[in-house]
C-alpha cells in the first residue's frame, strides 16, 4: 500500500526522455494490485498484462524511499485475493 499511495519518487531512476506510460510506472502497478487483492477492482487480462511487466520495478528499486520489493508486494497481493 505504500508504493500505491507513494507521490512516485521513484521517477528519479528513469532519465526524463526514459520515464515509463504511467500504468507501467511501480505505484500504479502497485494500486493495481492493491485494489484487485481488495476486492475494488476485478483484475481482467489487460490489468494481468501490466502486472506482468516488470521492467520498471527493478529500475525503481534504488530510488524507493521505503526500499520496497514492489514485485514481491505485488505476487504478495494477488496471492492473497480472495
């Protein structure tokens, strides 16, 4: 739930012309998650898709400022639906 409520100071790991589409971005992925383990969201294919895309998250890492695993947090959620 941190990364999905975080203002995104991760976007420091990605050089300006770099930065990700927005739904690829690790908080947006993480809200994601959050609202599908929730019960808030169903998580179609399109939203299985995007979680499935990792590449941003291993790049954000080093900038989070809670030093989050965001794709262990995410497995962590969907394991946990409902």
């Amino acid at each position: 739930m941190f990364c999905a409520f975080c203002p995104n100071a991760c976007r420091q790991a990605f050089p300006a012309d770099v930065i990700p589409r927005e739904y690829l971005m690790p908080s947006a992925m993480a809200y994601l998650a959050w609202s599908a383990a929730t019960g808030k969201r169903r998580l179609d294919d399109a939203g299985r898709r995007i979680l499935a895309r990792r590449d941003t998250l291993a790049a954000c890492r080093s900038a989070c400022p809670y030093d989050l695993d965001v794709g262990a947090a995410i497995d962590q959620a969907l394991a946990a639906r409902p």
